[in-house]
C-alpha cells in the first residue's frame, strides 16, 4: 500500500500538471488536446486527492 506521503507528492505533481494543461488551453495552438488532457489529468489529480484524504483520515 501507498503511504500518505507518496500519494501527497502525487496529487501535488498532477495538480501542477492540471494547472500547466489548463494554461496550454489558453497560449497553445492545439486546443482540442489540451482541453482533453486537462480533464483527464483533472480525473486523476481529484481521485488522487480522494485517495490521501481517506488514507489520513
């Protein structure tokens, strides 16, 4: 099993992933990549985000 500080520094790099593709939406020429990518780095960051909290918790 994953410990709390692993999935900490996981959510933390894909949270900063999320918010790299959520501006690549705004300055890149491929719109309709970025856009798709964002939501699924955005699916992980949150299952992610879930998973540390109900480990802590």
């Amino acid at each position: 099993m994953i410990d709390h500080n692993t999935l900490g520094y996981l959510t933390f790099t894909f949270m900063t992933l999320s918010m790299l593709s959520g501006a690549m939406i705004l300055v890149g020429k491929r719109k309709r990549v970025w856009i798709n990518l964002h939501a699924v780095l955005s699916v992980i960051t949150y299952l992610l985000m879930f998973a540390t909290i109900w480990l802590v918790r």
